[in-house]
C-alpha cells in the first residue's frame, strides 16, 4: 500500500478537526486559543527507547504520554498532534493498523486532534515522534525556571513504577509493572489545573527524579533539599539503596514541581478536588546543590543521578 | 558526549526565541499571531529519503526547505521549528556540529526560530524530522481544495532540475543540478505574498508535477487541463518523452497553484514585483481526470504519475 493509502485508512479517520483538513494538505491550521500555547516534541525510537517486540498498542500510548506529561508540567492541557511515522517494511498492515488504532483511542482520551504528520519507510526499525501543542490555563506556562528559595517541592502519584518493571520483566517474573515500563500512568489534566494555579515551577521526571531535580533546582537558580523517605515510591522503598535506584532511573513521567511554602493548604485541598495525589519531598534553598535526607540523616549521593538518553559515544539500549 | 551536552553546545545557541527558553524546557511558547498560524512536519531518512555519504550540510538545508515549501504553498511565512534529531553513534562530533552550523544558517536566512525539539541515538541510521510554524499572510491559509473550473494553473520556477541532478551523478557526470538533488532552490517569501493574494488552491511539488497536479485537482473537485509545453523544465525538455519523465520524477519543491482566470494580468504583475517567476501551464475543468497535451496535441499518460514515498511492500530507496 502506498504512503498515501496508509494515511487515508488509518490515520485520516483520527483527524477530525476543522484544521486538519482530513490530512490532505500540505499544512494544517493550528486553533485559535484566547491564552498562550505550548508546544513539545519527543521521539521514540526501536532499539534504544523500546524492543522491536514490544506491543504496538503499548507504543502509540507511551508516544502521547510522554508528551502530554510535558504539556500538563508547563500548566496546559494538551491540544493538537503531529505524527511523525518511519515504518519498517517487514511490520505487517495489521501492526500498523493496530497502532493507529491505539494511538486513535489514546488522543481521544486527551482530547487531542491528529492534525498532521509525515510517514515514511524506516528501513533501520520503528521511529516514533510526535508533536503535541497544548493551551495554558493561566496566562503564562509554568517553567522550569521560575522558582525561589524556600519553595516547597512536590511530586505527583508516585516514583519507580517502571524501574520495578524492569526488574521484574529482566528477572522473568510476572509484576503489575511491567505495564507500566512499557506505557507509564501520569496524572490527568486535573495536573495541569494544578500547576497553573499553585506552580512557582514545574517539570515532567523522565530520566530519574534526583537528576531532573537538580535541572530544575538549577534552572530556577536555586539549590534543593530532599527528603527522600518521603517520595512516594512504587510498593515503597524498603532502604536506601532501594530509594536510590528508583530515584534515579526515570521514565516516571509523574510531575514534579515547587510551590510558594504559604500556599500549602490551598494546593493540598485543590490537589484532593483535582483528583492528583501529590506528595511535598523538600525545598528549595539558596545557592546550588542537592542535598539528600534518609529518614533524617544526610546521604552520599550516587555519581550519576538519572538517566542521559542517546549519548554520542555508548549508545545505551533500554529497556 | 550526553544529549544534553550536545543541545547546549550546538543547537541551544540557534533557540534565541524568548519562548524557547534556550531550548533548557519541557515546552516552548508559540510567539502570537495577530491571523492564522499553520503547522506541517517532514521527515528525511537515510537509506530512503538521501545516502549515508550526502553532506549534512546539504540535509540540514534541504530539512528546512521541504518544510518551509509547505508553508509558503499554504501563502505563509514560516516562524518557528522543532527538530527532531536522530543521530547514529558512529557519526562524529565534528559532523554534528557541521550539520548544526548549516541547520542555524538555513534557518536564519529565512527568519525561523529553533524553539524546541528531541535529540536520540538512532543506530538505524540518520533519522530527521521538522515541525514548521508558519504566519498567514491573509485570513486564512491557502488550500489545495479551494479551486473551481475555470482557474488557471500555475507553476514557480522551473522543474526537474533534481531529476536532471539524479540523472547525471548516476551516469557519473558533472552538473550544476545534483547539488539541486541534494538541496532543493525553492521559491522565496515573496512566493507567499503572490498566493496568499492570488491563490484560489496551492501545494508545493514534491511527488512529481502529474500526480500533485491531480491531486490539487481532485481536492478542488475538479479535472484538470495541462499544457506540457508550457511548462519551464531545467535546461528545457526537448521531447515529450523527455518532459513526461521530468514532470513525474518530483523532489521539485516548487508551488503550483490556481488562480481565477480574471486575476492574470495582476497576478503576473505581482509576481515581477515580488521576484517570482511562474509560468501558466494549465487550467481546472468541470468533471474530473487530467488532460495533457505536447504542442496541442493530446498525450497519453503514463500509469505512474508521480513518485509514491513508504510502499510497505517495498521500500523505495532515493535517490
């Protein structure tokens, strides 16, 4: 079947905003938003972000999640996607049909209008990329770097659900984990109201929570204290060692983001009414660095905090 | 050399947007537009779409204006890109930074800010992906399916100089057109002013003159009329035969578009005072199907008329 055949029965069905003109043309017309928007990008890609035998279905999920997280982290709810397809020869009709179905259903859960993209063959294995716009619910994104000393830092739902189910999938046992190695559970878009209300600065936790910590400790020109016994982790952490390595293994896409110390009680109380369970871990204090708590005792800290994707020299396959 | 290593030293310069953030966020802001803004993504493969030994120079260019070709046809002018970068670990530092000095070159020249994007290992080979912004000129976008018999049809520039280029580098012969192969001449911003004011449907030439002539046709519910010798080949086509393969190969990038018979004497007017050159080569008719004629005589068609990019079946490798 032809490029143009593949569009016009598996994903021109998807696109049923005004904008897209059903993927006929060159260009699609974003919606007009009466406040900013956002917008993200993230690829995935066979062999180094997921095995060529991970389910299709799995896949497209994954492929909107983790760019919806990005959206929710910056306060917005997520609007219209671009789908960029490098399909292999030898995946059958059927897998592509599979896929566009599951990502059809995924965008609709969201709410997101497929309203472009390019698919081309990839004889070197599966490329996924998408880009997701989204509109912000205040009147500027949440940023990474808009915090102050003495915010509180804050995390959603819970850390080292995927770090679980690699261990449990590397070790050859059943987990409910493995589910979510392979598509992560983030927050609803009750997230995104969330931080946009209450957020000094925000960030998805993709590559390890004590690494992306200090990229928005940094980017907010502050320093941080963790506590990390107090992390909500997957079937919690029984030691240090143990929180440490679901602290910094990542593909959590949970948010984590700080908050003005006063304005506790009102974030607890809009958390429990946007349906978000958060948890505050630390703070962030004046001048640099990450300093790390054990159930009030200071931690040496691991040399490698997260997660660096595509490294030029090693490239690391991962799961 | 980390991801985050290489989007600071090469791509982080290129993102001077305010909403870009130095590229250091989960998301970047849209700058607003006073009219309509359209988006368009296209991807390039190695081993599909160019050859693992073409210069990066020349793809970095070419990712640019096989986008901003889409922009422009739609009568806009392009803003903001997100680049999605799959970068084989076999590939040197110094072949990185070559492609980035030509990406940020490319797009300064047209005025478009790096706002975001993805960097990954990709062990498959080259992978690369742009999502183009652009402003529209009038009140709405420029479609391929605005069109009504009767419109003229025109074409910018010339075509088949890439299929002139393919020719000679796979004879082994010198020609100004392989360097157009690899990087397409494609019309400048003044191009978009001329649709934007004229165009009554658009699309930039990519999959061969014939098949894209159908399908602005097809899309404006109407047949179409085609004059072959009328149209501007590169270094002109002297037989049918000639201009039959010319205008079915494609990777021309140039703008056909409709435009009401009426409007031709201030069409050609504008198009002098914007610095395009166009040639009339045709016009929409009631009904349906495409007729071509060589010096007034009807021509038959070929089966193909135009390339098909990403057959599942067999993957076309091009040039």
């Amino acid at each position: 079947m032809s490029e143009r055949g593949w569009i016009e029965r598996y994903f021109a069905p998807l696109a049923r905003a005004p904008g897209a003109a059903r993927l006929s043309d060159d260009t699609a017309e974003l919606s007009r938003q009466a406040g900013p928007v956002v917008i993200t990008t993230d690829a995935m890609i066979e062999g180094v972000h997921f095995l060529a035998s991970d389910p299709v279905e799995s896949l497209a999920r994954k492929l909107v999640r983790v760019n919806v997280s990005d959206i929710l982290s910056s306060g917005a709810l997520p609007l219209e996607a671009l789908l960029v397809l490098g399909w292999p020869s030898d995946r059958t009709e059927a897998n592509l049909a599979a896929f566009a179905g599951a990502l059809g259903a995924e965008l609709d859960a969201w709410g997101i209008s497929l309203i472009g993209g390019d698919t081309v063959s990839a004889p070197g294995g599966l490329f996924l990329s998408l880009t997701l716009t989204g509109a912000c619910i205040a009147d500027a994104p949440v940023r990474r770097g808009g915090a102050a000393p003495g915010d509180e830092l804050w995390i959603t739902s819970e850390i080292g659900g995927a770090r679980r189910g690699f261990l449990a999938r590397a070790a050859g046992q059943q987990s409910p984990h493995i589910s979510q190695l392979l598509e992560p559970v983030i927050p609803g878009p009750g997230a995104a109201h969330l931080l946009a209300a209450h957020a000094s600065a925000a960030m998805d936790v993709s590559d390890g929570l004590l690494g992306d910590l200090v990229s928005l400790a940094r980017a907010s020109g502050c320093g941080a204290q963790l506590a990390l016994d107090d992390v909500a982790f997957a079937d919690q952490a029984a030691t240090l060692d143990e929180a440490l390595d679901l602290a910094t293994w990542g593909d959590d896409y949970q948010l984590l983001f700080a908050a003005p110390a006063g304005s506790r009680e009102r974030l607890e109380t809009d958390a429990l009414s946007c349906g978000v369970r958060i948890s505050r871990i630390g703070r962030l204090t004046a001048g640099s660095g990450l300093g790390v708590t054990w159930l009030g005792a200071r931690v040496n800290l691991p040399e490698t905090l997260g997660f660096e994707h595509g490294r030029i020299g090693a490239s690391p396959t991962r799961p």
